[in-house]
C-alpha cells in the first residue's frame, strides 16, 4: 500500500470567500463519480473480463473431460425374392437398439504455445491493472478540475456582485454630489454606464455558474451538487522533489501508459514465442472408457437377445504440424513486426511522459510565481482604490478614475483565487503524469474546505 503524502501546501490564513457551508466535499464526489462515471464503469468491467480471460487460459493445461451418449434404434427389412438377397434365408423384418456411452479424459503434457498463452494472460492481467490506476487517477484530476471550476465560478460572481454594490453606492454618491452642484452630469452618467456594465457580467457570471455546476452534476450522477468553499487561503509550497528530472525520473517508474506500454512490448514478445511454438508438436495422455449395449427385437417387438461391450483405451498423442504451407512461418514474421511496433509505441510513449511531466511540473511553479504576483496586484489595486476615492473627494479626480480602479481590484481578487485553484489541480496533474496521485492528495484537499 503506498504511504501518505499530503500536498505541497503550507498552512495559511485566514479566512478567505466563504461559499455554502452545507455542501459536498471533494473525496464525497469522487466517491459518487467512481459508481457512476462510464469511463471508469468501462474500465472496472474490462478488468473483469481480463481476469476471467486468464482463468480460461490457465485452464489448458489443466485436465479435461467428455462424455458423449448415443441412444439408437435400428430396423432390418430381409426380402429374400431381391436379386441380391442370399439363397435359402426366409423374409424377415426385426428391430433393434444400439446405445454407446463413452468418457474420454485427456491431460496435456507438452504445449508450449499454451504456456506462452497463459504467459500473455498474466501480463493482460499487469496490463488492466495499470489501465485501472490510469482511470482511477484520470476521474480524480477531473473531478477536482470540475469542481474547482465551479467554486471560481461561485468566486467570480461574488466578486461581481460586490463590485456591483460598490457601483451602486459611487452612482449614488454622484447623482447626490450633482443634485448639490459639487459634480457635473457626466460623473453620473458614467456611474450608470459602469452600473449597467456590471449588471451584465452578474448575468454572465450566473450563467457561467450553472454551466458548471451542471458539469459537475453529470460527472458525479447526482442533481444540484455545492461543493464546499475552501475555508483558508492555502499558500502553495515549493515542490518536493524540487528539481524536474526527479520527477521525470519518477514518471519514467511509476507514470500507468509507460508501463502498460512496456507490458504491451511484453505481450508482444510472447506473441513471438507462441507462433515459434506451434510449430512444434504436442504431447497429450488421453484415457477413455466406452460401454455398448446392443438389443435384439422380434418383428412382433419382443426381446430375443442382446449384448454389453466394455473397452477401455489409454493413449499418448503425438501431433506435429510438419507442414502448414509457410502459414505459420509468416505468423513469426509477423509477430516479430509487431514487436517492433511495440518497441517504437514504447519509445513513444516514453517521450511524451517525460515531456508533460516537464510541462505539468514548470506549470505548478509558473502559477506559484502567478499566485505571488496576484497577492501583490490585489495589495497595489486596493491601495490605488482608496488612492483614487480620496482624489475624487478632493476633486483631483473624477468618477471614472474611481470606477476603473474598483473594476481591477475585483478583477484581480477573481484572478487570485482562480490561479490558488489552478496551482490545485496542477500539484494533481503532476502527481497524476508522474502515476504518485492517490486518494490521500485529495484527502489532503479536503483539509483546505469548510467542515
């Protein structure tokens, strides 16, 4: 079982935006998303299946058994008057019955292309295991990417309403500032303009709202899903390990596709052995026991006889496909191709590992960096709010000045949270590329959201 490895997150702050506090935490979705998302149903009943194809296989080196019945009745017409009926024998008609029963078991002892079978079984069975920790791993990181969207979406909106009521309260404070004649007309109107702006992205961020929550009702199976708010602001930490070549080199070990390409170059290689095998003989014992039973019947139907027969046979069988018109000589060849896919599929797959690992990785520490960035931006555009809200009661500056620097206040605070969601998902990603993400990094998650 592997061990507990919370997040890179250090422990924060305060209190940030509070959503419902009656909601769906992260791990109570994802339990729900693991019996109802498809993807993954697909996946657990292909593992099923796998493992019930590797039960068949090891069956063909196990011992087998037949038994076959046959109930007959059989009817004689003599006509000695036929010119090819024997002289001297009187007209006759008869019935009589035939039943045979006979129990033939049979033991491989050589078949080395079923040795190679039961082989590929095993490594089908490695093969799914790893598809299913992919799928596992994939329905968390989208999971949690669906419902971080939604809870910027909640932030984004919340915002916008505030920001709506700090423009309600600037169109007041103009429309009073005129009616005393200490502001002109054109404060007001650009107070409205700003007011009527903000009403539309309050529409536009509602619907944005519901478009995500709607997705992440389809992905869990449940109708009006809230996930919780996250209850601190979690300042993310560097990463560990902090250089990107360890965890390409973790990826390289642990990432699922890698290894289910590796198995696959496996398969592919036993796929050889067993063409090569049949062109060798087989070896079975076979043992088998049959009874007769004849009996005679009059013409009228009566019984006038009959007899029992036992035999029972023991034998070695030795088959050689000695010639099959270069038939299977081709299925080498091509088995040996086939490798050669597999070898190249691998080396593929191992590029494009190492690849996003790079990419998730110096994206965690680009939205790190945005995350510190945005923290300042927020301090800067609420310092250049109040800045401007003096200026405009001292008449340095005007309403507009007030309104646009309330605007990038609230922009930014929604850029904020999104980026802290973002380097989230992204610590997830990395995990996920690298095959290390388990339920405990989404446990560590829960931890952040409002009980």
């Amino acid at each position: 079982m592997r061990s507990f490895r919370p997040l890179p997150l250090i422990s924060a702050m305060a209190l940030a935006f509070c959503g419902m506090a009656h909601g769906q935490s992260l791990v109570e979705l994802y339990d729900a998303a693991r019996s109802f998302d498809a993807s993954y149903q697909s996946v657990q009943a292909q593992f099923e299946a796998t493992r019930l194809k590797s039960a068949q296989a090891q069956a063909k080196l196990g011992p087998t058994g037949t038994l076959s019945v046959n109930l007959a009745k059989n009817y004689i017409d003599f006509d000695p008057n036929k010119p090819s009926a024997t002289k001297g024998i009187a007209n006759y008609n008869n019935y009589y019955g035939s039943n045979t029963a006979t129990v033939i078991g049979s033991q491989p002892l050589y078949r080395p292309a079923d040795k190679a079978e039961i082989a590929q079984s095993n490594l089908a069975m490695k093969v799914i295991q790893e598809q299913l920790v992919a799928a596992e791993q994939d329905l968390m990181v989208r999971v949690s990417q669906t419902y971080f969207e939604v809870l910027a979406a909640q932030d984004t909106l919340a915002f916008v309403q505030a920001q709506k009521t700090a423009v309600a309260e600037q169109l007041a404070s103009a429309k009073r500032n005129f009616e005393v004649g200490t502001a002109t007309i054109t404060d007001t109107r650009e107070a409205q303009a700003g007011f009527d702006l903000v009403v539309a992205q309050e529409i536009a961020s509602q619907n944005d709202l519901q478009v995500k929550k709607l997705a992440l009702d389809q992905i869990v199976g449940k109708n009006g899903t809230s996930p919780k708010s996250m209850a601190i602001q979690a300042e993310p930490s560097p990463l560990n390990p902090p250089q990107v070549e360890e965890w390409v080199s973790l990826s390289a070990e642990k990432n699922p596709s890698l290894r289910q390409a590796t198995l696959n170059l496996q398969v592919t290689e036993l796929e050889t052995q067993k063409a090569k095998a049949a062109l060798k003989p087989t070896v079975d014992f076979q043992l088998s026991h049959s009874l007769a039973n004849t009996t005679n019947a009059t013409s009228s139907g009566a019984i006038s006889g009959g007899s029992n027969t036992n035999l029972t046979t023991g034998a070695v069988v030795l088959s050689w496909p000695f010639y099959t018109g270069n038939a299977l000589d081709n299925r080498v060849r091509e088995t040996l191709s086939l490798s050669q896919k597999a070898q190249a599929d691998l080396d593929a797959a191992a590029r494009t590992v190492a690849q996003n690992t790079r990419s998730a990785f110096f994206g965690v520490m680009s939205g790190v960096s945005q995350v510190k960035a945005l923290q300042a931006a927020v301090e800067s555009s609420q310092v250049a709010l109040e800045a401007n809200k003096l200026g405009y009661t001292v008449g340095v500056r005007i309403n507009m000045n007030v309104l646009d620097a309330q605007s990038k206040l609230f922009d930014t605070k929604a850029k904020l949270a999104k980026a802290r969601y973002d380097v989230l998902v992204g610590h997830l990603r990395l995990r996920q590329v690298s095959g290390t993400l388990q339920l405990q990094d989404l446990q560590g998650i829960n931890n952040l959201l409002e009980p």
